[in-house]
C-alpha cells in the first residue's frame, strides 16, 4: 500500500498531511516530517489523516514518538481520522495523550 505525505506550516501550526498507510515502511518519512517541523517554534502539529487509509502498530509507535519529540507544550492534534484509525489509536491508549478532532472542525 503506498504512502504520501507533506508538511506545512501557518503561524505556530505545523500541518502533516497524511495519505494511504502509515506502517513500517512509510514511519522514516513521517518521523522525517516531524523532524522538519520541529526546527520551527510551534504551538501545534495538527495530523490531517482523512486521506490515511490505516494504521499499524509502527505507525500508532511514531505517533507516540512525535509527542515525545514535540514536547509537553506543542499539542498533537489528529483531523479527520477514519473509525478504524482512531481505534487503533485508542486501543493503543494514545488517545488520552492527543486531540482528536473531525474534519470539519477548526483545529
């Protein structure tokens, strides 16, 4: 399953866009990402997931290590996830540790 995914920034916002599969394969380029938006002072990593498809226990393992990364003052806001995502998620119990928003919201 293919993977794509880019970075954009507004203010103290970084915006990871997120499509296909997040697992094994496709973490080096989200923690990449991360990295990248990391360099910059921010408030938020907003997670645009609509596009993403699934996600595995690897994936679910670099969420948790973007949060980590990113630090008690930059919150980790999830938009647009799929049911089957954001149950990965909570099964995982990431889900008390991050925002997970609809699409539509104005997160």
């Amino acid at each position: 399953m293919s993977f794509e995914a880019y970075l954009g920034f507004t203010e103290g916002t970084a915006t990871i866009h997120l499509a296909g599969e997040l697992g094994e394969s496709s973490t080096p380029v989200f923690r990449s990402l991360v990295d990248q938006a990391g360099t910059r002072p921010l408030e938020r990593l907003v997670l645009q997931m609509s596009a993403l498809r699934s996600i595995s226990s690897a994936g679910v393992r670099a969420l948790v290590w973007a949060h980590q990364m990113m630090g008690p003052r930059v919150e980790i806001i999830l938009v647009g996830a799929r049911a089957e995502v954001r149950e990965t998620i909570r099964l995982a119990g990431f889900d008390h540790s991050i925002t997970i928003a609809t699409a539509g919201s104005s997160a």
